[in-house]
C-alpha cells in the first residue's frame, strides 16, 4: 500500500503540468481535448502542447493524412454528445448504401438503419484545389476544437526525447523544447517519429504495418452524382494481390483505396483497367487522376505502448483493422487522457485503467482477420461469390424483413457502426450458411462458374 501511495504522488499530475502530445491528427486531438476538459472538472489547468508540422488547412500533399476518410453516423453523434459538433463544412458526401462488385455481378447494399449510416471527410485539405470549394478538413476541425479547449499548437517535429530526472525532454533540431510531465505518441505510422520512442528503450516497438493505395480520381459533381450517387463501390476481385478496393465519392472528386500484399504503384494502373472497373467508371475523358499515394496500415498494434510519462495511442498503438481509424482514435484518445488526468502517468496507471481498453481493440482484431479470411475464401472462389450475392439481393429484395444477415455482415465489416466481435456470431448464423449453401449449390448445378 505504500509503494502504491508513493507512486500515485509522484506520477500525479499537478496544476501547471506540460503535457507534450506529438501528432495533431485525431488521436493527439481526442486526447487534447478530452484531457483538458476532465482537468476543468477537477478545476486543474494543464499545459498542452499539440507538436503537429503538418498544415491540415492545406490542400495537396502539405495537408494530405493519406486516409480513406470514412466517419460512421455513431461516431458522429457520439461526438455532439461530448460537444464536439461536425459542421457540414466537414462532411463531403452522406452515405446511405455500398454497391459491391465482383467479376460475376453487382449488388447493392443499403444501410440496415438510419443511424448505421457513414459520411465521407478529408483528413487533409483535399487533393490541390479542393479548399476552393468551402471546405474544411476533419483533422483541422479536431486540431482547431483541441486549441479551443486551451492547447496550443506547434508547427514543430520533435526529433528527440531524452529522460532528465525521471521526465521527458523534448529537442527539434537539436533545441531543447520543453520537459513534460506526460508525452503522448499521437503520430501515424507513416511518419518516423516511431524511431524516436523505440530509442528510449523501454519496449515498444513500431506497429507492424501493410502498404495501401490511395488515388484522389477528379470529376465534375454532376458525373459522380451520376455514376456513384450516395454508395461506396466495394470490389471483392479473385487478385491474389488485392484484398478488397472502394471507391468513396467526396463532392467532385472519388477517393480509391486498394488493399492487399505487394501493393506497388502499377497497381493502381492495373486496377482501374480491369473490366468491372471500368464498367463502374465513365468515360477516360470525363476523369483524371490528381494524385496518388502508398501510405501504411496498422495491422498490429505493440506489445508495450506505454512506460512511466509515457503513453501511445491512435496509429502508433492500438487502431481497427482495415476500417473505423477515427473511432478507435476517440476511444484510445479518451482512455488516455481520462488515466492520466483521473488516476495518473505511471507505467502502473496506464497498465490498469489504459491497458484494457487497448487490448480491448486488439482482441476484436482477431475476430476481424477471421472474417476476412472467411470473404477472402469467398472472393476467391466463383461458386461461394455467385451465392453471396444471390443471397444479398433476396435480403434486399425484402423491405421489412430485418433478418438480412449477410447483408449486415457485409456492411457493418466495411463501415465502422459495429466491432468485429459483435459481427462475428452472426457468421455463425444457421440460416445464413443454409441459405449461402443452397444458392451455391444452385451455381453449381446450372453450371455458373
């Protein structure tokens, strides 16, 4: 009880305290903001600093997050809960349904309800040209509510920390920059700020990754009201080297995410030949390609993210597996901020009260990579696929019938409305099988391969 009395005084934090959060995308942002607000509570002032280089008012590269950029409507109204209100300067495009294509046919998806719908956001300030439309980032939005709580932003990358007397020290170039009380690692993992805290030896260990493709495709608004309306496009293709691709409309331009093994920037060329693609897609004339990208995915978070004034969270820790970033940042953002203001900064504090909640997200993970592989075996396989969507389209075809298992499968893996261990029973649903079995079995009979 001593020793545990002893580690709540030292490890508490204090008015005046300075607090560095290196990153200012969502996660540094959540964590600003929510840390700022429970210190009010406990009519305490810390001082937080969001160390953020980027300039997320900027379209083009200066501003780009290399994100898909997809928000689910329970994020969105989880956030006017907490005060946090996005204006439709944010939103670019509601979504209401998916169109999934596949080598033998399409099938659309709508929303099982209107609060599982999902809008569409740029991380940054667009592709070069887009602020011109009146439009404002998420990023910027989160980092300038973050500023409006009390932290300030600096335009700094922190190139070092060093411990003096138990505490982190802050360097950019070499200049000592601040001594915190508490560092949070809100970077993406494609930056290499990773570096720096794998430096100070205390275990973690940079989150092993997969490479996607991000292409920003530009129309005119009439052409992608036109050929996408209010839908994500979702391919599942039998290419080994894609795992799934969406088309996300945003105003006049359609973001195109790839993912898969090997992605390489000829893929994106290959991609968009491909029939089925080019049967979604309007004339050559009527789109160009502004800009592409490879970013990094996390795809497995670090054993160790945290130490004594120390704590990761968003990208560089714990995040969802192919979907839902911006969720995951609220919550790892929230759960950090809420230990370290509420209990303290300790590797202890951060081991009882964060821990759980980043495990917690690792663990659903797992029940994510067992439903990909389970639409991997399907995409992969012409009979399964032509049963999928036989199935799909009789669960649309009925209205009020809200026993469309796969159909909520299907949307709730690609959106962020639902944890992946919450779909996982129904993949286990008797009917469902039955159902997905006997259209197959039908393909097979008539020879649809």
């Amino acid at each position: 009880m001593h020793r545990d009395n002893e580690v709540a005084n030292a490890f508490a934090l204090r008015d005046g305290s300075n607090i560095a959060v290196i990153g200012g995308g969502p996660a540094g942002s959540f964590f600003s903001i929510f840390a700022l607000k429970m210190a009010r509570m406990l009519d305490r002032e810390f001082n937080i600093t969001i160390f953020e280089p980027k300039d997320f008012t900027q379209d083009g590269p200066r501003g780009c997050n290399r994100c898909g950029g997809i928000i689910s409507e329970l994020l969105v109204q989880t956030l006017a809960v907490e005060g946090i209100n996005l204006p439709d300067s944010v939103i670019r495009k509601g979504i209401h349904s998916y169109k999934l294509h596949t080598n033998h046919g399409h099938v659309y998806i709508a929303t099982p309800d209107f609060e599982r719908t999902i809008a569409t956001v740029y991380r940054g300030g667009g592709p070069k040209g887009m602020m011109k439309e009146g439009k404002e980032s998420f990023d910027n939005f989160l980092l300038t509510q973050a500023v409006k709580e009390g932290a300030v932003h600096e335009s700094l990358r922190i190139d070092r920390i060093e411990y003096k007397n138990k505490r982190p020290v802050l360097f950019s170039r070499n200049d000592e920059i601040m001594e915190a009380g508490l560092v949070v690692g809100a970077f993406g993992v494609n930056s290499t700020t990773a570096k720096i805290f794998e430096d100070l030896g205390f275990g973690y260990k940079e989150p092993s990754t997969v490479t996607a493709a991000i292409v920003e495709i530009h129309m005119s608004k009439d052409i992608v009201l036109k050929y996408f309306g209010n839908s994500i496009h979702l391919f599942l293709l039998p290419d080994r080297g894609i795992k799934f691709a969406a088309m996300i409309p945003k105003g006049s331009y359609v973001t195109l995410c790839i993912l898969g093994q090997n992605i390489s920037a000829g893929i994106v060329n290959d991609f968009l030949n491909k029939p089925v693609v080019k049967g979604v897609l309007p004339k050559t004339s009527s789109y160009s390609i502004e800009c592409r990208c490879l970013p990094k995915m996390n795809i497995r978070a670090p054993k160790r993210p945290f130490a004594d004034r120390l704590v990761m969270c968003g990208d560089a820790g714990s995040t969802r597996l192919f979907k839902d970033g911006l969720g995951a940042a609220y919550l790892m953002g929230k759960a950090a901020a809420k230990t370290a203001v509420f209990q303290g900064v300790s590797k202890e504090h951060f081991q009882k009260d964060y821990h759980p909640v980043y495990r917690s997200i690792v663990i659903d993970n797992y029940y994510g990579k067992y439903l990909y592989a389970i639409i991997d075996i399907c995409r992969g396989n012409s009979i399964l696929t032509k049963g999928m969507l036989s199935v799909v389209r009789k669960e649309q075809d009925i209205f009020f019938d809200r026993r469309k298992i796969l159909s909520s499968i299907l949307w709730d893996m690609f959106t962020g409305n639902e944890r992946y261990r919450n779909i996982f029973p129904k993949a286990l649903d008797l009917r469902t099988h039955l159902s997905l079995w006997k259209e197959s079995a039908k393909a097979l009979v008539k020879g649809e391969i």
